[in-house]
C-alpha cells in the first residue's frame, strides 16, 4: 500500500512539474526518511473556491486539519492565540488533500492534475 502510494505521489510531482504550474506547493520530503503519503495535501489559496471547484468536476478532497494545533480546544491550555503562529494559521486554511488512495489511475490523476490547473487558469 505505501509504495502504491509513494509511486503516486511520485506521478502527481511529474503531472504537476509538466504543467510548468505555480501557485502550487507540493508536499516535500526532508531525505531523512520516507513519505508513506496516507495524504497527498497541496498548498494554495484560496482553496475554499478550489474545493468547490474539484467538488463541481467530482474529485474527492479533504482539508484534514482546518485548524492550526494551537487553536484546537485540547491544546487551549497551553494559552496560546489566534496570531501566535502565523505561518501554521495560514497553512490551515490554505491545505487540501487530493486523492493518492493506492488503486488511483494516472488517467484519474491527470485529471486531479488538469482541474487544478484549470482553477488557476
């Protein structure tokens, strides 16, 4: 299953590069280790309008944290605010998971590929 999904994550990066697309931050590897890719989430703004956008073509997403850690109610003892962690803040309402489930076509993720293309467009 992880390779499945290493080896789509792998094709998203090359449909992506393809495209000469910006706007789009892909998921990173820091070489220390390996990605399992249990989700494949992307990076842009606004991605409100993009969901509903992948939503009206039928692609499957999920924002999995729409939340920054520190604003979630089982870490508000920790007396942190709205602010204290700007880039974490804006990460979460700017990530959204595409499909990367191990049984998904290069055909399905051309077309993942080509709706987000054309959301930029």
């Amino acid at each position: 299953v992880a390779r499945s999904r290493q080896r789509n994550a792998a094709r998203y990066r090359q449909l992506f590069a393809a495209t000469g697309l910006t706007g789009v931050e892909l998921p990173w590897e820091s070489g220390d280790g390996r990605h399992i890719y249990n989700q494949f989430v992307i990076r842009l703004a606004p991605r409100d309008s993009l969901m509903a956008h992948l939503k009206a073509r039928q692609i499957g997403h999920e924002v999995y944290y729409p939340l920054s850690m520190h604003q979630q109610a089982c870490f508000a003892s920790l007396g942190h605010r709205t602010g204290d962690f700007p880039e974490s803040e804006a990460a979460a309402l700017e990530t959204v998971a595409i499909p990367i489930y191990p049984e998904l076509t290069e055909a399905q993720q051309q077309a993942v590929v080509d709706a987000v293309v054309a959301y930029l467009d």
